[in-house]
C-alpha cells in the first residue's frame, strides 16, 4: 500500500508538471500597438486639424490637414541577442480615425525583452510597387519614375510664408530617389527601425507609442517650410533631412 501511495503521488506529479510545462497557451499573448500623436506635450486628434495651432522649430505657423504614416516588421530582441520579427505592416491613418492600434497575428511568448522596435515605412525588400491591394486602394504608391513602391509618410497642411500668405506643404516621406525617369538611383535607404528600447510581457500587452510630431520639423535639422514645402517626393536632399529628423520622432507612452 505504501508503495501504491508513493506511485500515485509520482504520477499525479509527473502528470500536472507535464501539463503545466506544455502549456503554450499560457505563455503565448498577444501584443498590441497603439499609436497616439502629440505636438510637444498637446495631444492631436483630426479635430485639431485645419487650424494654424502649431509653430515649429523655425518659426513658421503651421496647420495639419492630413497625417498618415506606415510601420512594418515589429520586433521584439531577447536579452540573449535571438530577435523576434512578427510580419505585417500597418497604415495609420490619423485624419479618418482608423486602423490606430495594430495586433500582429502572430503571438508572442511572455518574459524580458532587451528591446521592441518597428521599421517606419518598409524596407526595400518590401516595398514593391503594386504588391498590397488595400494600400493600392488609398493611393498609398509612390510614381514608378521615383522608383514605385510606397509612402512611408504623408504630413499635409498649410503654413504662412515669409510673405504672411497661406500657403500648402505636403511632407511625404518615401525612398530617397535620384534621376526621376525610367531608371531613378537611390542615394541612401530612408527606412528606418524604431528602437523603443526593454520591455516586459506578463500577458495581453498594449504598447502606447507616441509620435511627436513636431520632431520632424525640429532635430538634427530645423525645417523651414519656405525652403522645402511642395515637390519633396523626387527631392532626394530633403529625403534624407525627413530620415534624420525622424530618428527623434517615436518613444513609448505608456504599457498597459
């Protein structure tokens, strides 16, 4: 009897401990990313757009008509180097209120992270011209003659000149393109990953990222819409500027 009780007790062990260790679905969550927008510490919703509210880093008085902007390739580095690449993209699209947080099909296993990031735009390999139906359908591509593909960014408004008129900008953010024609030539990639730096997942994870808007306009170069305003897209100069002052554009919010 005693031997019986001593077997049923290693059994019972042997039995939860399997379970217990098994279990995936314990370990594996989902990750969401929300995306909210601020110019300084102002929160910015569409129903702040149209109206002059916002003075950037050179003065000049600005108005946001529309703000779209897509991230691809979330991924999270294990605290022993291994990276953790969840596939999608997600166009955010600020004016019409849509598709502002993002869920990755793919779930990932709880514990310490070193770091999570995103690619702001797609990279090359990704971007091909005509590849994604539902971006086709908002006139997301980028003309064949610079190269095809898609937008990473569209920031729209209107601003007062030196000359105190109203006048539009639209800063679009693509792949910097050279020689506009049937063969363009690309000085530098103007992707660029986000690093928003450790984390902690326990369980379902939504991750608050902010983009600070008027960081565009700001650091390392300080924007004047009188110099670059209009026609950005097959200028390859102000490409890079937009890819250099967008390393200081993202941070985490909060995590809930």
């Amino acid at each position: 009897m005693k031997h019986f009780h001593t077997l049923l007790i290693l059994s019972l062990v042997i039995l939860f401990g399997c379970n217990s260790d098994s279990d995936d679905t314990i370990s594996s969550v989902n990750v969401t990313m929300a995306f909210s927008h601020y110019w300084e510490d102002m929160q910015v919703t569409n129903s702040d757009f149209n109206t002059l509210n916002y003075t950037n880093d050179k003065g000049n008085l600005l108005s946001i008509e529309r703000l779209r902007y897509l991230i691809s390739d979330i991924e999270f580095t294990k605290t022993n180097g291994e990276t953790i690449l969840l596939e999608g993209y997600n166009l955010v699209d600020v004016t019409n209120q849509t598709n502002l947080s993002f869920t990755p099909y793919q779930k990932i296993l709880t514990g310490t992270y070193s770091n999570v990031s995103f690619v702001f735009g797609f990279v090359n390999e990704k971007n091909i011209d005509g590849a994604y139906n539902d971006l086709n359908a908002v006139s997301w591509n980028v003309p064949l003659m610079l190269g095809g593909g898609y937008h990473y960014m569209q920031l729209d408004g209107k601003f007062l000149n030196s000359n105190n008129e109203s006048q539009g900008y639209n800063y679009h953010a693509i792949r910097a393109a050279d020689n506009p024609g049937p063969n363009p030539t690309f000085p530098q990639d103007t992707f660029f990953r986000v690093n928003l730096g450790a984390i902690t997942i326990a369980a379902d994870t939504e991750i608050s990222v902010a983009m600070h808007i008027e960081e565009w306009f700001k650091n390392p170069y300080s924007w004047d819409l009188n110099v670059y305003n209009q026609m950005l897209m097959p200028n390859s100069e102000a490409q890079i500027l937009m890819y250099q002052n967008g390393q200081n554009v993202f941070s985490i919010d909060r995590i809930n």
